[in-house]
C-alpha cells in the first residue's frame, strides 16, 4: 500500500466544510470470462477493505463507492471501464484541502508495448475493467479463443492489441491525470493495487 501525494504547488484554498474521506474500491473476479481467466478474491476483498475502512479509519458508506462484477451489482455498481472512469472524474468533485481519499483496484493488470516517448521502459501499464462481451465481442471471443489454446491474458497482451484495439483497458497516463494531477497539495491520496498472478484459478 502506497500513499501519493501530488509534487505541483497549488493555491490555498480556505475550507468550505471540516475534510472528509472519501474511498473508491474496485473488485473484479472476471465471472464471465473462462475460468483460465477468472481471479478468486477481489470481489470480496473491495467489500471487506470497505468495511475496514468505516470500522476503523472513519470513512463512511455516504463518501464511498464500490464496484464489482458481482451478479448482484446494479448497473451503476457494475465494475465496467464506462463506471470506473465516471468516478475517477467525479473522485476529487468538491475537494477542499485536508481531504483523504482511498483508491482500491483488485484486478488484472498488465504492460503492453506503446510508442509513446514518454515511457522510459517503452510499456504502457494498465488495469482491466469488465468486459462485456456483447459490446467487447472481438476480445471476448479472443479470449475464448486464447483459453482453449492454453494462452494466459499476459501472452495476449504482450504489444499492443485486441485490449487497446477496443480501448478496454485504463492506462496509466489516465490514472495519474484523475488521481494525481487532481489532488491537492494539501489532501492525501492512498493507492492499493492488487494483481498478483497466484489470484489465478487453475
């Protein structure tokens, strides 16, 4: 777990109300995927570190949200890329300084080759959301594909391909514009990624 703070000197700003926290979770098992592909934890881990957070650091259900891909989630708590990136957008709305925000991703996470010349190591880094497969279908049916020849999701995602042909995935340049370049230098931000591959089902 790492806390981030953002380097930019920003103006100070007299608060408008006693600082809050807020916590975006996410949580996705990949039910609808192959079972090669399906992770075991995540889903209940978002919950969990939900409840953590209420118990024993003072956050509340009222600043918080929490997506999964579990088949009781509504739409709007549905972990697809559409939902993840609306609360990005939405995280920092009416911040004031001293606020501390908590983000959660239990996931896939990959590299990919990229030409953009502002990655030293020449690799984008990013998080999978859901995928759907009726608006996904190209990828989902490369997964399907991938499963039965015994691939895992990194062979399929070692340049760049189906995950970026579709624009499924959520690069690294888009988590340091919503998480970091938003946050003021006064606020705190803690970030917690969990993508280990022993999470695989076999």
């Amino acid at each position: 777990m790492q806390a981030l703070r953002s380097d930019r000197t920003s103006t100070v700003i007299q608060p408008a109300r006693t600082p809050i926290k807020r916590a975006l979770l996410i949580g996705i098992n990949y039910e609808n995927l192959p079972k090669e592909y399906r992770l075991r934890g995540p889903q209940q881990d978002a919950v969990q570190l939900g409840d953590l957070l209420i118990e024993k650091f003072d956050y509340t259900r009222e600043f918080m949200v929490v997506l999964t891909d579990n088949v009781e989630a509504t739409s709007d708590q549905f972990s697809s890329k559409e939902n993840i990136m609306k609360a990005l957008r939405t995280f920092y709305d009416d911040q004031v300084e001293g606020d501390q925000y908590f983000f959660y991703f239990g996931g896939h996470g990959f590299q990919a080759d990229t030409e953009d010349k502002k990655e030293e190591d020449g690799k984008d880094e990013f998080l999978l959301p859901s995928i759907n497969p009726d608006t996904h279908a190209h990828t989902f049916n490369k997964l399907l594909e991938a499963s039965k020849d015994g691939k895992t999701i990194k062979d399929i995602v070692r340049g760049p391909d189906v995950f970026i042909e579709e624009d499924i995935g959520i690069v690294d340049d888009e988590l340091e514009k919503f998480l970091v370049d938003g946050l003021y230098a006064a606020s705190r931000l803690t970030v917690s990624y969990q993508t280990q591959d022993r999470q695989l089902l076999n």
